[in-house]
C-alpha cells in the first residue's frame, strides 16, 4: 500500500481539490486497493470544515465529489504514516521540513515536482482570488496527478521485478 497525504495551509482548498482528483485517478486506473489518499493542513483555521464552495464546485464540474472532506491539520504520526507528502507551495513546505524528524524530509515535496507543465512551481492559494483561481489550481493538480501516478507504478513495478 502506498501512503500519500496531500497538504496546503488550511485544508479546504488546494489540498481536498488534489485529494479528491488523485483519489479519481488512482479509482479509473484500478489502484483503489494499492493507494490511500488523504489531505492535511499545516494551520489549524478549519479544522472539521469542509471544502470551500468554490472548491467543491470547481471539483464537481470535473465529475469529482469532495463535500465529505473535513480539514484537518497535518500531525506528528502523519509523518510515519505517509510514503508521499505533497505540498502545494513552498511556505507549507518550509513549515512541514521544520516539523518533521529529518528521517522524513525524503518524504515532503511539491506536489509539483510530479508536474510536466508546472515543474517545481507553488499552487498558489486560490481562496481570497476568484472561481477563476481554483480552475487553474486544477489545471496544475491534474497535470501532476497524472506524473504521480506515473511514479507509483514504476515504483510498484520495480518492487515486484525484485521480489521474483
């Protein structure tokens, strides 16, 4: 089972959109049953909340459903946990590598470095922007979601090759 926590600042925003695409992904790949998704924030301004309206209708008018999501705020255990952390920009990337026991700096990256179009750039928090904002946060989450995907199943084709 590969791990993998999505992460923004406030959790109903950028880190539910990438969560609620990722877990469409991994389900029309058929990796259901080989990843688990989850999103977490590094501030602890929502907790319990649900997704921003404009998020749940920027991801629901690309066939996605994240109204059940609650935010959360990232915790100590979520480091052991979690094989992938992927942050939106590099403030929350800088706040998660102070947090985190140094074993599991590997772990923390932009969720962009899995991006072809956006390499390495910051999904800028689109929640005091307009609907506009969330279209293009989505535009990059896709993008990089398709990378990550990538990844994990040479990742997970590599595993097997060894234990032939």
């Amino acid at each position: 089972m590969t791990r993998i926590l999505m992460v923004c600042m406030g959790n109903i925003c950028r880190s539910p959109m990438a969560e609620g695409m990722l877990r469409k992904a991994i389900l029309e790949a058929g990796m259901d049953r080989q990843v688990e998704v989850d999103s977490a924030g590094t501030h602890a301004y929502h907790i319990g909340s649900p997704p921003d309206p404009r998020a749940q209708q920027a991801v629901r008018q690309r066939g996605i459903d994240i109204s059940q999501l609650r935010g959360r705020k990232v915790t100590d255990e979520d480091f052991e946990r979690f094989d992938y952390i992927l942050v939106m920009d590099g403030d929350n990337y800088d706040k998660l590598i102070q947090s985190a026991p140094p074993r599991h700096h590997a772990k923390i990256r932009r969720l962009l470095a899995f991006s072809r179009k956006y390499p390495n750039l910051d999904v800028v928090d689109p929640y005091y922007g307009n609907p506009q904002g969330f279209e293009e946060n989505l535009d990059m989450i896709e993008d990089a979601v398709q990378g990550l995907l990538r990844e994990i199943t040479s990742s997970s084709s590599a595993r097997g090759q060894k234990n032939i």
